[in-house]
C-alpha cells in the first residue's frame, strides 16, 4: 500500500460487509473534506445477489438487510468478484468464517500479491481449527503481515445508524495496522491499532460463544447477577485461551475482548445472543436453526475454541457447556446444574 490512490474491495455484502464498506466511504468523504489533496480512495462491495447490488448502487440501500437505511451514495456494489479483487490494494472480507478457505481459493488467482487482507470475521475453522488470519495467511500462502484484522464492539445496525463506535485494527505489522486504521476512521467509527492478532481474533471468536451462553440465561428468564457471572467468567475462560496460544493478556480487557464481549452478549441486535435466547426459551435446536437467517459464528466456532482449549490444556466450563447445547442435546437445564456443580476453585487459576 503506498500513498497513491487506494482501492478496496469489501468482499460480503450481509450485514456486517455492508456497514463496513459504507464506514470505509463515509470515511473516504470525510478525509476529502479534510484535505482536498489527500489520495482518492475508492470503495467497492461484492455481492452475490444481482437485485441486491443493483439496489446499491441505483438507491444506495441494501434492503435485505437494512431496509430503509441510506448508505453513502459513493459507496458501488458489483457481482464481479474476481474484477473487485483483481483491482483492490486493500481487500477485505466479510462472508462466513467456514465457507472463507473455498471463497478465497476461488478469488486467490485474481488477487494481486501487494494487496492487503482484512478480515472482518469473527470465528474459528471446524476441523482444522484455524483463526482466520492463519486460513488466509495459509490459502494465499502469504506472510501474516500482510493480513489484518478489524475487531470490537460493533453491531452493524447501530453503525449502520452511524450511531459513534469504537473497533482495534491488528496487524503484526504496525505500519500496515496504521495504514488502515486511516482509511477506515470516520467521523462516527475510531479505530484503534494493535499488533496482537491472536488476541483480537481470539476475543472475536469467544465473545459469540459466551453470548450464546448468556442468550440461553437471558431465555431461562434468569437476570443480570446471571449474565454478568457469565460475562466474567467467559471473559476469564477466553483469557486463558487466549493467553495460552500466545496473547498480550492486555487485549483480552480491550475493545476486542471485553468490550465486544459487553456488546454482544448485552443487546438484543446480537444474533449469537439470539440464538441461545430462543433455545433456553424452549425451542428445539432444529426450530432455532430454521428460524436463524443470519451468521451466527459462535454455533460451530464454540467446537473449534473447545478444541483449542482441550491441546493447550485449559479449562472451559462455559464453551463446554455451550458446545453440549449446540451439538450433543445437552439441554438448558442440565447444563445450568453441570455448570453449577462443579468443584470449588479459586477466581484466578490456570494459564
Ligand atoms: N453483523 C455484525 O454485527 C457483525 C459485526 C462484526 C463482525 N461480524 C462478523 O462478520 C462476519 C460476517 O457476518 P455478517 O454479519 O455480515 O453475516 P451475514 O449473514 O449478515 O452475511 C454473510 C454474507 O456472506 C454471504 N455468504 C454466505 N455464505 C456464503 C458462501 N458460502 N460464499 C460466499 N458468500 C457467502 C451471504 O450472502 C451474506 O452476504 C461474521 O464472521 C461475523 O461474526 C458481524
Ligand atoms: O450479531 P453477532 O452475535 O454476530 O454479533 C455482532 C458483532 O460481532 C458484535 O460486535
């Protein structure tokens, strides 16, 4: 990335792609009308969908997923992945985290091999449990510095309503992280940088498992001494993980782990929170599924974080539990009476 006019290509135009390339041209508007002279950039979001992206582009709405809701009118949508990427400097990445190794194999021959990555996805492979930063790193056989990772507090529909957020933008390489941290800085979203990928992806992935936790509590009708337990010792059980796979502790009381983590598992926006909220609620895990139209990571990624905890040697009681609920009929009840009966320990132990 130098300092000639910039490119990107925001890949993933569901609720979080859409909001995060309009953040990217809101920010652009804003950085032209701080200094006419500052390099163009130009911002391009693929989706799948033709009536989608022709809706973007001729209304500036996305009206599946934000109906109503005025994006920038600078902000072009395309189909034409391969096109999208073949152009960007700054590709960033925004679909579900298990299909992401087969999509950018698909898009890898047409990316340039100076562009950056950005992953805006917050889950860990099934299987090979990878953090997504590695599956890019692994698929576009590229070094970890050119790969980032955008992370924090931050539910689409209230940036979308350009409501003030906060994010960290982690790359190990520094100069990259501040390089992006400008670019995506608007008016109403700051960026924090930070070189600890693991940390912020870690963070990322955990605080949808809790939040699933916390759902199931908040469908119980259980209240706030219950969800703040939850909270904190999911706060608790993801430092030790993340510790343990090499983190700044540090980063787990930042925006990408606690903050993110009061986020998502307080609002009612968040869909991993959801989807634990119908399940203690009474509905099956099939009825939940069914009704679930979008992404909620936590469902599959609480398999792979437990499988992570499990070869470093850490204790997780709340994965394990979310992980029984969602994948081996473990019902609210029963786990509420597992998790409550466990021996005695002190509040800090482990890594
Ligand atoms: N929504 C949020 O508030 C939010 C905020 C921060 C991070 N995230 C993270 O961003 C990532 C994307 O989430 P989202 O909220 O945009 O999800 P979403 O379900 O709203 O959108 C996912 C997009 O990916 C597309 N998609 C689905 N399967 C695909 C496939 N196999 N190949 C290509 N494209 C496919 C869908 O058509 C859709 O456009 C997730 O990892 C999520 O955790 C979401
Ligand atoms: O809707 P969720 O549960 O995927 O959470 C959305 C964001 O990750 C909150 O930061």
């Amino acid at each position: 990335m130098g300092t000639d006019n910039v490119r990107i290509a925001v890949l993933g135009a569901g609720s979080w792609g859409t909001v995060f390339a309009n953040v990217i041209a809101d920010a652009a508007d804003l950085a032209r009308d701080e200094d006419p002279a500052a390099p163009a950039v130009d911002v391009v979001l693929w989706g799948r969908r033709a009536s989608v992206v022709d809706t973007i582009n001729d209304e500036h709405e996305n009206p599946d997923y934000f109906p109503g809701m005025k994006l920038n009118p600078h902000l072009r949508a395309t189909t034409d992945a391969d096109k999208a990427v073949a152009e960007a400097d700054v590709v960033v990445l925004a679909v579900p985290s298990q299909s992401l190794r087969d999509n950018l194999a698909a898009w890898k021959p047409h990316l340039r091999e100076d562009a950056v990555v950005v992953s805006l996805m917050k889950g860990v492979e099934l299987g090979t449990r990878m953090r997504v930063s590695e599956i890019i790193s692994e698929v576009l056989e590229c070094s970890s510095e050119r790969v980032a990772v955008v992370s924090g507090p931050n539910l689409a529909r209230e940036i979308a309503e350009r409501q003030p957020a906060t994010a960290v933008v982690a790359c190990p390489h520094e100069e990259t992280a501040v390089r992006l941290q400008k670019l995506f800085k608007s008016a109403y979203f700051r960026p924090y940088t930070s070189t600890d990928l693991v940390g912020v992806e870690i963070g990322g992935a955990m605080k949808n498992v809790i939040a699933l936790a916390v759902g199931v509590a908040e469908g119980m009708s259980f209240k706030d001494n219950t969800k703040a337990s939850l909270i904190t010792r999911g706060l608790a059980e993801t430092t030790r993980l993340a510790v343990a796979l090499g983190a700044d502790e540090h980063t787990l009381s930042g925006l990408a782990g606690m903050g993110d983590l009061v986020a998502t598992c307080s609002s009612p926006l968040s869909r991993n929170r959801t989807f634990g909220e119908k399940l203690g609620a009474g509905l099956t895990l099939d009825e939940v599924v069914a009704q679930t139209k979008q992404t909620a990571e936590g469902v599959k990624s609480s398999e792979s974080v437990l499988g992570l905890g499990w070869a470093h040697g850490v204790d997780m009681p709340i994965t394990e539990s979310v992980v029984r609920m969602m994948h081996h009929d473990l019902s609210p009840a029963e786990a509420l009476v597992g998790f409550m009966s466990r021996s005695t320990k002190p509040e800090r132990y482990g890594v």
